[in-house]
C-alpha cells in the first residue's frame, strides 16, 4: 500500500503545482518572438518591483560579461514571496489572475526579465513574520531554460524550492545595504534571443529616460549602474543618478557619471518643472529661464514606467498617470469609448499643460518651441483618432497660439503665437542656407512679427504647419506683396527704406532656387520704378545714352525707359535672358520711326525741342558714328536740311537766308562747330569796332603750326614729367601724378603729391622757339585753367612749366600762377 500513498503524494504535488507551471508556460512562450519589444523593458520592470515593494530604495545594476546582477536596499523578503517568485499564481484560479493588478511585484513583469536570461539566481534575505527581527538568508536559481513543456517547468519549480530548502541560513538584516539581488546569466539565453544586444537595447537611451522616471517613482532614491565589463557594453563605467531638492512643482535630478578611467565627470542637473491635474502630471525640463526639449526618444506616456512604444504618440509633452491602464505589452493606452478613464487623464492634461505654460510664461522662460512637437493620431481606430484630434490636440493647439511665447526681434517682451511670422519652405526642400536667406527676405516685410533670429529654425522644425498653417510665411507670399504693390515707390513705403538692396537679394533667391516665380509675379523693376515680369518687354540698358532717352520721351511722349532694367539691379547677371537687350542702335530705330510716322503738331514745343536734340546729338556723335549712324537714323538721315529748317520760324529763316547770301555760310559754320559759347559770340557781335583790332593782332600773331602743335606739347609735357620725378618722385613719401594723360584732367597736366595731398599743380607750355628769339612767345591759359585758379586750393600751388625747344637745346621756365583780385582801377 505504501506506493499508492506515494503516488498520491505526488498527484497532490502535480496538482498543486499545474496552475503555476501553466501561467508560467503561457507568459514565457512570447519571449522569443517578443522580445523585440522585451529587451528595451527589463530594468523598467525590475525597477518597478524594487518600488512597488518598498516606501523608499535606492537599486544598483552591475554589468559584467556573463552575467547582469539588479540589487536593491529595500526591506527584506517575506516568505510568501519566495513562493511568489518560484511559483507564481500558485493558488489562484482564473478569477484571481484576472483581478490581479499586472504591475504588481513578481507578477509579469518579473517573468518578462526572463528576456535576459532563462536562468535567474535569486539571493536575499527573509524576515520572519512569527518573530520579529528574526532573519534568514536565502538563494536558489530560477531555471525557466525548459519553458516549452509543463511538466519541465513544474520540474524546475520543485528544483528551486529544493534548493531553497538546502540554501537557507542564518543572516542579518543590515537596513541601507544591497540585500537583495536577482542575478541574469547571460550564457543561458532563451533560443534566438541574443542577451549581450539584449543587454544593450536595455541600457539604450536609458541615461535620457531614467531622470524623467524617478520624478515619477517617487520611492526611488539613487539609482546606480556599473560597468565591469567595459567596452563589452556601450555604456560608462559608471553612473548615478539621485534625487536633489524638490517641491510640489520642481524636480531636481542629478546625474553623476563617470569616463573611461571610472574617475568621475562634472554632475549633470535636470531640472523639471511639473503640473497636475488630478491624475495627469505633465512635465518639462527648464534650464535657466529656458525650457529645454525632451530626449529624441522620450516616451510621451508614462504610468509610472516609461512606455516603451509611446514615443511617437501625439502629445507635445510627456504625461504620467499611475492611474493609466496601459495595453498587456505595455507600449500604449487604449482609449476607446469604453476606456472612460484614460480618457479623462488624457483630457486632464490638456489642463495640467495649460497650467505649466502660463507658469513658465509669467515666470518669464523662453524656448518654448519644444513643446510645440505635435505628433499625429496612429490608431487604428479612426473614431479614437477623430476623439484625440477634437478632444486633446486642438485645445492644445489653441492655448499655445494664444500664449505670448515667442521672442520677437523687435517688440518688447513676447509674441502671442497667433500673430508670429514663421519663414516656410516645403520639407523636402530645406537647406539650412536656402532658409536662412528666406528668412532675411521675410524679416524686411514682416520685422515686429518674426521671431528673433536664433529661433527661427528652431520654431520652423517643430511647428505642424498643417496644423499651424496660419503662421507660414513662404517665398510665393512675398513676391505676392511684391507684386501688389506694383512699383518701387509703393513698395517702399511697406519696407519703409529704399527697397534696392532687400529686391536685389529676392532677386538672387529666385535665380538660385526657384527662377520659374520670375514669370508669375511682378517684381523686376524697369527705369521709372513700375515692375515686370520676367515674360514681359523688359532688356538690358546696353550703354543707351541718357540724351536719346530725352529725344524719344520727347518724340513719343513715353518713357524708353519703360522696357529698361534698372540699372541698380544689373548686379544679378542672369536676371534677365542675355538676349534680352537695348542698346543706342534699338532705341535710335525707334526715335527715326517715330520721327518718320509722326502726325501730330510738327510746331509743338515737344518736337522742336526733341528734333533740336536729336540734331545736336547726330552732330557730336557724327564723327565716331559715321556710315552706322546712317543706318540707323536711315529716315532723318534723308530728311535733315529739310527737317532742319523746319525747325525755324519766319524770322529765324530771314536770318538764314542773310547768312546763305553773305557768302559767308562756309566761315561762318566753322565758328559754330568751334567751342566758342554764345556769349563769347555775343560779345564778338555787340563790339564790331574792335574785331578788326583784333583781326590785325591775329595776323601778326606766332604762327602756331611751326612754333606749337599737338606733338610739341606730347614732347614738352614728357619732357616735363622726367624733370618732376627727377626733383619729386620717390622722395620724403612724395610721387608725380601725369593727370591729363591719365585721366583726362582738362585742368592742369601734372599733380605732385605727398603724404596723400596735392601740393603742387604744373601745367606744361611748350613752342619751338627759343626764349632768345626778339619776337613774343605767346602760350595760352585755357578757360578751365582761369577757372580753377579761383580754387582755394589752388593758391599758390599752381605752376606753369614753359618748354623752349631749339637749336640750342631744351629748356624749362617755372612760373607760378596765382588769380588776385586787385579791384577796379
């Protein structure tokens, strides 16, 4: 009989241990095509234990190449939790699972560490719950390797349990130190689970997450990571972070890590501010007066633990509710129509983020672009999309536009959000040096609305300008404005200043990123300030003269300068196609046309006056025009002795006919193509007495060809300027400046510098002749000499310099010039 009271035994044994061993099969059986999901989540849950299980803990995870051990400082185990962990639902039927809150210690959570290792060593110690201070160690090996099979799990429950049995011993509770320890063997990995990446996912981002956690987990206290096994893993050697100083409304964390050698680097201090409402927390970092932005992979949602999964989810800020009752995996919250109560925390937050940006707002930070990162709904359930978007986003949405917090550039103090200019080009297209020069362009138009220029970019990366479309500002926009305003007068008085430089630099944004805008806005300026089209008759100004644009406005009475690109806007050469051109010859076609087609009052002053020109500029530029000239004025060129007297009237006719019949015509025109002005003529005319007087001195005078020409002079001032540099050039910082030859100096021929000032003006007076010679020598002193010997400047720096060249050589007189008013006598 004795076999069947052991076979009962063991039915007993079976049946107490089916239900553990079956719960343990269906949450490890997910581990290996899980854990994907599963190794970003290990050290959250087994810091969610060390909480869960104590009023206050400081942890420490140490990393080593076989093996990763979590310990905690927390109060001791008691004993019905050794049996938790070897055996866990052992007991409870499907009711009491169910009912089970699935964050509580040890319950799937734990199981989920598994991911690390399917062997855990469990070592602690127990406090007696019949005697008080009475302790024990313990320390058995949790091996889940077979989780597979029922019957190998139950077989790995009664291993443990035995071995908890032989492990058991006498110990103190030493309160403050690592009592308790759960110990991974990585060399014992479920199949296909790689424990060293594993390992790696987990400790991924963790120095970003950790400080946002522990403001959360209000029980942990320092948590502190070591790194034996360094480079194995990428992370220091060593890290801690601890609680400073908090209140109902600012979270201090510190971070002290340390480098390669484990000597320790300057702390890291997270400061937090936090608001709630009732089960909502929203949380921001600051810095010193600046909201600072949330870690690149940030989780948005928190219940307590980080949820791993939510990073992408829509909020703009990071939000915590232990009341949350988040997915199975633990990576979202559901928020059907049934699950009332994440709603109502989602649309508490709503509140509690209100409250947080009129503190930060009123306590004067700035930045707050950082928490302007909207997220779009990715259910997939469209009516809880359609609930986030109506319920939570937009009064998010509409409580930031209507928040002072941007800086602007110009106004005191901040923006409203709502009336901010943000410079906008498509996504696709950004380039940090493209946006820069949109942005310069826009802060002409839009100056009090922009913000400073530092934000800029940083408020156009995370704006939705879907959702904040009112706030873009694109290169279409202004060219738009541009465009409306019709000329440079009106755009002027927008911009407020002469638009000429801030019009060049859209010109060259368009050539070098978008010229196809050139031909749908207006906004190429001709001659008189009205703006084109780049499609529209508008060329280049090739040199036409300023004289033929008077004829033609005169002729036509429109302005040639209508078609005519600005000249201050030539700096940007491919602004118009290089084809597109005017030059003298264009504008000279359409002045003979006009003349030729004209049919209105040939009397008129306009036609007089523009026919006069046109004869004054044929006959100065008749010379270097020549045979072209004809060509191109080919009517007037036919036309002019007619046209020409068409320009007198009755009297002026007489005149010319007394001229014609005088004989005199020949003589007579040379003295008007001489430079002699209508005064000089006047004077000559009103003192005929005296022209034979003078007739007679012209008649004795030196006969000029022999003893002065054109070649004398070149010689004499040549002459002149060897004797300068001779005397001057290169001594005590003074040089000698050949003035007329250089730069066409009507005035004098040489200027003698020093220290950068002119000090001396030398004009050269050269003849064939001898100073011997009993006959006079005349030179001459040209009216722009006269003229600019009244020049202040000049007095007593003028010097004429006379060149004798003969059979006994070559000599220089110098004669100083001043012009003296001695007063009438």
């Amino acid at each position: 009989m004795d076999f069947i009271i052991e076979e009962l035994k063991d039915a007993k044994e079976i049946q107490r241990l089916s239900i553990p061993a079956k719960r343990l099969k269906e949450k490890l059986a997910p581990i290996p095509s899980t854990f994907e999901a599963l190794r970003r989540r290990w050290f959250w849950e087994l810091l969610q234990n060390a909480s869960d299980y104590n009023d206050q803990v400081s942890v420490r995870l140490d990393l080593h190449e076989d093996k990763i051990v979590f310990s905690h400082n927390g109060a001791p185990f008691k004993p019905i939790d050794t049996e938790n962990l070897i055996s866990p639902d052992s007991g409870k039927d499907d009711e009491d699972i169910k009912a089970k809150d699935p964050i509580g210690q040890f319950g799937t959570g734990f199981i989920s560490t598994h991911v690390l290792s399917s062997e855990i060593t469990v070592s602690g110690v127990v406090a007696s719950q019949k005697y008080a201070g009475q302790y024990t160690g313990i320390r058995f090996t949790l091996d889940r390797s077979q989780f597979e099979s029922k019957d190998e799990l139950i077989k790995s429950i009664n291993t443990a349990e035995s071995q908890l049995e032989k492990n058991i011993y006498a110990a103190s509770y030493i309160p403050g130190s690592y009592n308790t320890q759960f110990s991974y063997n990585l060399t014992r990995p479920f199949p296909k689970v790689d424990a060293m990446n594993t390992v790696e996912e987990g400790l991924k981002n963790i120095d970003e997450l950790l400080p946002y956690t522990m403001i959360f987990m209000a029980k942990v206290q320092t948590v502190e990571i070591v790194n034996h096994a360094y480079p194995k893993f990428n992370y220091a050697r060593q890290a801690i972070f601890k609680r400073g100083e908090t209140s109902l409304s600012d979270y201090h964390i510190i971070h002290s890590p340390f480098d390669e050698n484990n000597k320790p680097l300057d702390n890291i201090n997270y400061h937090f501010k936090v608001q709630k409402e009732n089960d909502a927390t929203v949380v921001v970092r600051v810095g010193d007066k600046f909201v600072l932005p949330y870690p690149a992979f940030i989780t948005k949602l928190f219940c307590s633990l980080p949820m791993i999964g939510s990073e992408k989810f829509c909020l703009p800020y990071v939000l915590n509710s232990a009341k949350f009752i988040p997915a199975t995996e633990r990576h979202k919250v559901e928020l059907s129509d049934n699950d009332t109560a994440n709603r109502k925390i989602l649309t508490d937050s709503v509140l509690a983020f209100k409250s947080l940006i009129d503190t930060l707002v009123s306590d004067g930070y700035e930045n707050f672009y950082h928490l302007c990162h909207f997220g779009e709904p990715g259910d997939t359930n469209q009516t809880v999309n359609n609930w986030l978007k109506d319920q939570v986003l937009k009064p998010i949405q509409a409580n930031l536009l209507d928040q002072a917090i941007i800086t602007s550039k110009e106004t005191t103090g901040a923006l409203k959000l709502s009336v901010a200019t943000i410079s906008f080009i498509p996504r696709d297209e950004f380039q940090e040096e493209k946006y820069t020069k949109l942005t310069d362009i826009v802060d002409a138009l839009k100056s009090a609305t922009v913000p400073r220029f530092a934000d800029v970019i940083s408020w156009y990366n995370s704006l939705d300008f879907v959702r904040f479309a009112g706030l873009k500002f694109t290169i279409e926009m202004v060219l738009k404005q541009i465009h409306e305003c019709g000329s440079l007068a009106a755009l002027q008085a927008v911009l407020g200043e002469s638009p000429t430089a801030w019009l060049v630099k859209v010109h060259a944004y368009l050539i070098l990123y978008n010229e196809v805008l050139l031909d749908q806005y207006k906004i190429i300026p001709d001659q008189e300030g009205n703006l084109h089209l780049r499609s529209d008759d508008i060329n280049w100004d090739n040199d036409i003269p300023d004289d033929l644009k008077e004829i033609y406005l005169k002729i036509t009475g429109k302005s040639f300068g209508n078609i005519l690109l600005d000249k201050d806007y030539e700096i940007n050469m491919t602004l118009l196609p290089e084809t597109k051109q005017k030059g003298p010859d264009d504008i000279g076609q359409e002045i003979d046309n006009a003349f030729k087609n004209y049919t209105g009052d040939t009397g008129s002053k306009n036609y007089l006056d523009a026919l006069r020109k046109l004869f004054k500029w044929f006959k100065d530029h008749h010379a270097d025009g020549g045979e072209n000239l004809k060509k191109t004025f080919e009517w007037f060129s036919r036309k002019k002795p007619q046209l020409f007297m068409d320009t007198f009237n009755e009297e002026e006719k007489d005149k010319a006919f007394i001229i014609v019949q005088s004989g005199k015509l020949q003589s007579l025109a040379k003295l008007a193509e001489s430079g002699i002005s209508d005064e000089e003529i006047n004077l000559l005319t009103n003192n005929l007495d005296n022209v034979k007087s003078i007739l007679e001195w012209l008649l004795q005078k030196t006969d000029d060809k022999t003893h002065a020409n054109a070649a004398t002079g070149d010689t004499g001032e040549e002459i002149v300027f060897e004797e300068l540099n001779r005397k001057f050039g290169g001594f005590n910082n003074t040089q000698v400046i050949w003035a007329s030859r250089d730069r066409n100096e009507p005035r004098y021929d040489f200027e003698i510098i020093k220290d950068g000032k002119i000090i001396i003006y030398v004009d050269a007076k050269t003849t064939n002749q001898g100073t011997a010679n009993a006959d006079s020598i005349p030179f001459f002193v040209r009216r722009a000499q006269w003229e600019f010997l009244k020049d202040e400047r000049v007095r007593n720096k003028y010097l004429a310099a006379r060149v004798t060249i003969s059979n006994e050589g070559i000599g220089i007189e110098w004669l100083a010039l001043n012009l003296l008013n001695i007063g009438l006598i």
